[in-house]
C-alpha cells in the first residue's frame, strides 16, 4: 500500500494532487480528509485543506516500486519492464552490458537473491499465491541451454566410466532443470546431496537396473539408450 499526504487550497485540489502523484484514478483510492482548511478573514489565518490517500499495489506495481527502489539505492541504471498474467509476475530489466551484469551476478546469483526478495514482497497479503519470475538478456534461459548441455555431457561420461560425477552446487531451480534433462534417460539416475547453499546434484549410473555388463549394451545400444552425441 502507498499513503501519501496532500495540502491544497481545497479538497479537490489537495486529492487531484494526490491522483496525479500516484498516476491513478478515485476509484482506485482510499481518501481521508485530515483538514478542510480555512479561508480566514482577506487571506489572514487561511489554512489549506489536507488530505491522506492510500492506494493498493497490484502485484505488478508491488514488484516494480520494489526493484526501482533497490537498483536507485545501488546506482545501477536500468529500466523495469514488466508484465502480470494468471497470478504471475514477468519482470525484464533492461539496461547497457555493464549495468546489467551488475544485476545477474555471478552466475545469476544476484538475479536469484532479487527474484527471491521480490516475491517475498509481492505475496505480501495476498490470498494466493503470485509466481514471479524476473530475467535480464534472457540469461535465465541461455543458462538452462548449458546446464541442459553440461547434463548430458555429464551423463555421457558417466555411462562410459560407470563412476558417478558429483557437480558444482546449485539454486533449486537449477537443480531441478538438470534432473528433468536426465529423468527420462535409462542409464542414469540424478539425486541431490549436500545442504543449501552448497546443495549438489550426483549423477550416477542405475547399477541395480543394468548390471555388470552394460558397459558393452551402451556401446551397441547407444541411440536406444539416448547418450548419442552427447
């Protein structure tokens, strides 16, 4: 919620003041009248008339005044775009190369820790739950591309050597991409070990399943067994 305060020589004037700062409409406020104001007696003892406004953020103006107000107390210059369909947020920061690899981080650890925060806001009294997703350059999906890639080379070679690879750790949401790249695969198995922020994903072969001998069926049964090219 926004409440702003508003002095003018009437109500009307004080509350237009007030619509024009929040750029919205009557209907879309809550209006208090804290002073009528006074003429006085030619101008002497005149006092303005005062009013509070509150209005309510939709989830989208939630995420945007949020972010606006984190990258203005950083010095970083972009520009926030954003979308709001289906109880879902759609936030695309745009800005130069410079200003915007300020917001991803390392390896997105930085766009992570702003979505995070930003949907903490946004769900803030709402009754469900509003899914918010914020990207920039289209990082997040360049960065499934390789962990998709990184995945089945992995894969790959664990199914040559049968030893199991553990990866560097990752957010939740990378982890979740590397096992759905690898849950149809029969030769192989995903699980995570470790405890966040250091959480890690295993890639390992189902010994149970295959048996001693699959090395040999892997090199006959490549395309069958989805590892060709990799």
């Amino acid at each position: 919620m926004i409440i702003i305060e508003k002095s003018g020589k009437t109500i009307d004037e004080a509350v237009n003041e007030a619509l024009n700062e929040l750029g919205t409409t009557r209907e879309n406020v809550e209006i208090e009248v804290i002073s009528e104001g006074k003429r006085g007696i030619l101008g002497i003892g005149a006092e303005d008339a005062k009013v509070r406004v509150k209005m309510e953020l939709t989830p989208l103006q939630k995420s945007e005044k949020y972010l606006k107000e984190v990258m203005e107390s950083f010095g970083i210059n972009v520009e926030i775009k954003g979308t709001y369909e289906d109880e879902s947020v759609k936030v695309e920061i745009v800005g130069d190369s410079e200003e915007v690899g300020k917001v991803i981080g390392r390896r997105g650890d930085t766009l992570d820790a702003l979505q995070y925060l930003t949907s903490l806001v946004v769900n803030k009294g709402e009754e469900n739950y509003i899914r918010v997703t914020i990207d920039t350059e289209n990082y997040r999906g360049k960065r499934e591309e390789t962990l998709i890639k990184l995945a089945k080379r992995t894969a790959g070679i664990v199914a040559r050597t049968r030893k199991s690879i553990t990866l560097e750790p990752m957010n939740p949401n990378e982890r979740r991409i590397i096992h759905s790249a690898l849950q149809e695969y029969r030769n192989v198995t995903t699980y995570s070990t470790g405890k966040d922020p250091h959480r890690c994903i295993v890639i390992t072969t189902k010994k149970k399943e295959y048996g001693e001998d699959y090395v040999s069926k892997y090199r006959y049964n490549r395309k069958e067994n989805e590892i060709a090219g990799v």
